[in-house]
C-alpha cells in the first residue's frame, strides 16, 4: 500500500469515474422508485415481475452515483498535489464559491423559472427562500452536502496529511459504524446501543474514501466480481423488504449509506480508478473512447444541475412527444432514456458555455 503523498493523479482515471458517477445519477431519476406491497408483487404477472425486478437491479447500480462523486471530489480536494502551501481560508473559499457557487446560483434561478412558468406552481416568496436555503429541486440537495464537506475540507487537509494510515483506518471505521451498521443493522437485534457513543455522521467517509482507495490496489477482477455481488445483494435486499410488506421502507438497502451500497460503492472506485495505457493515435478506438470521457467528464456538473429538466421535458411530453415506462418496457426505457437525456444534457451544456459570459457559470 502506497503512502498517499506517493499517489499520482495523473494514474488515476478521474475521467471515467466521474463518466460513470453522472450516468448512475442520471439513471436513479429515470428508474424513480417503483413501490409495491406483497400482496401486488404476488399477483404481479410474469412479465410485470421480470420488468420490475430489473428495475431493481438498475436502481442498485444507480445509487452509485453519489457515492462515487463524493469520493472523487475527496480525491480532488484533499490529494497532496492540490494542495497549495501557505494558502489562506479566504483563498480556499475563494476558489469554491467560484467553482460551485456561480453554478448553483444560476441553475437555481433558472429551476424557480422552471416550477413557476412550466409547472405552473403558484408564486411565493416563501418558495423562494426555502428553495434557496434548502434546494430549488430534487437533486439540489447534493450540492449542500457539497457545502458542508468544503467547510470541513480545510481539517481533513491538515488531518490526512499528518495521518498515519492506521488513523485513517481507524477514522474511517468509527464512520463505518456510524453511518452503516447501527443503523441499519442494530434493528436487527432485540437490544440497542445508545446512538451517541458513535457520534461521526454523514458523508464525510466517503469524502474521506477517495483519497485512502487510491493506495489500494486489488485485481481487477476480484473488485468487478464482488461490485456485481454488492449491486445483486441491494436489489435482493430490497426485493425480500418489498415481499415482506415494507411500502417505502423497501428501499432501505438503497440509502446511499447502507452496508450494501456502500461496499459497492468501493468496488467500484477500485473497478475504475485506475488507467490502463493505450496508443495514443487518434484513429485509435481507445482514444476516441477516452476523448469522450474526458468531454462528459469536464461538464458532469453542468449535466447533474439540467438532466431533470430534460428528462422532466421527455417523460411528460412537454415538445409534443414523450417517452416513459408506460409507453415503454422499463427495461428498455430505463437505459435508453438514461443515454438520451446524458447526450441531450451534455449538448445543452455545450451550447451554453459558448455564450460569453456563460462558461463558469454553467458548468
């Protein structure tokens, strides 16, 4: 294991992690939440039952998504090459506000546009001000967990540089149990510890995650085959909660912080992180292929903010055409839908950022 000074970032393919991580965020809003009772799921029909169990299994990969941009902007923020020495609070803050900040602010303008005018919710200043402390929409409220581990990237800087790996291990274990196993599985038992002897809570672990898996190296193969086991034990760990009556407590297992999705979520940071070498000829497919990474990846954060308004567009017919599960088999449309709203999304993205004055805010 590699001391985390001695990682290059330039060995790791921060392209297709981010790639991958906006196609799941992507993908858990095409799939939504498909909430059944036992007794419906027993007189599901045969074809019902297979498109709804598939479904499962996309949303199981889906809330990937998250976890794995959480760990790649803990990468990004607290890996030794980005961090400038003798650099000051203000000048830290200074480049966040200015990165996120400016996107936030116009994509949360433009969101209060799109619930007034388009889906004509009454106006209220009211909606106004909570949309801004709390979200303008649904996806808004990463962003604010975005905020509350940029406050604290400044501690974590000084803490994973002087850190010994055996105080990592042991930080990210007091996390593990706090944000995984008491809650999800201490209901298991008869007998309950007091919640406040593990007091770290929130997604900090993951922050943390990113910039720790890269000093670890495991064979490929290996983290492919147990990423593929993590995404089937959430969809039958969902599965077994809706047969048992759950309503919407069967998607549990589906929390960004489960046991299930989060040691999927390592799987696959390890699946992905590191590059392979190839021919750098541009007729090479390698180089197109790693070209379009790198294209989607420089404007995932321009995607995450405008999807939903694109897929919103799509699935409720608002240019005069739609399309949504009930005019499609969702294991088809799931997929596809995801595809067609990430292209739409990056095109728009594109287009916006070559209007003067729209490149930094945007994206």
């Amino acid at each position: 294991m590699e001391r985390l000074n001695q990682i290059k970032l330039s060995n790791v393919h921060i392209d297709l992690l981010k790639t991958v991580a906006i196609i799941a965020a992507i993908m858990v809003h095409v799939a939504g939440r498909w909430s059944i009772s036992g007794q419906e799921l027993n007189q599901l029909t045969p074809v019902a039952m297979t498109s709804w169990s598939v479904v499962l299994i996309y949303q199981s990969f889906a809330v990937l998504g998250v976890p794995l941009f959480l760990m790649v902007s803990g990468l990004l923020l607290l890996h030794p090459e980005k961090i400038k020495e003798n650099e000051t609070l203000r000048e830290f803050f200074k480049k966040r506000v200015a990165r996120i900040g400016k996107p936030f602010l116009f994509w949360t303008g433009i969101y209060f546009v799109w619930v007034f005018l388009v889906q004509n919710r009454p106006f209220s200043l009211g909606v106004l001000v909570q949309g801004t402390l709390n979200g303008a929409y649904t996806q808004f409220w990463y962003v604010y967990v975005l905020f509350g581990l940029y406050i604290l990237t400044p501690l974590l800087r000084v803490i994973m540089t002087h850190a010994s790996q055996t105080l990592i291990k042991y930080f990210m274990a007091i996390w593990f149990i706090s944000v995984s196993i008491l809650p999800f599985i201490g209901p298991m038992f008869p007998y309950q510890l007091n919640s406040n002897v593990f007091i770290m809570s929130g997604y900090i672990g993951y922050f943390v995650l990113g910039i720790y898996l890269c000093s670890v190296q495991v064979r490929r193969r290996i983290t492919g085959a147990l990423m593929l086991l993590g995404i089937s034990l959430t969809a039958l760990a969902t599965y077994v909660l809706a047969a048992s009556g759950a309503g919407e407590g069967m998607y549990l297992f589906q929390a960004y912080l489960s046991p299930t999705v989060l040691f999927t979520a390592v799987m696959a940071f390890l699946l992905l992180k590191d590059k392979t070498s190839a021919p750098e000829q541009k007729t090479n497919p390698a180089s197109r292929w790693n070209k379009l990474l790198e294209v989607v990846s420089a404007n995932t954060f321009g995607i995450f903010f405008v999807h939903v308004i694109v897929l919103e567009t799509i699935q409720q017919g608002y240019l005069g055409f739609m399309l949504n599960r009930e005019i499609l088999n969702p294991i088809i449309e799931v997929p596809l839908l995801t595809v067609i709203t990430l292209f739409v999304s990056l095109g728009i993205i594109l287009v916006l950022r070559k209007i003067p004055g729209l490149d930094k805010v945007v994206n």
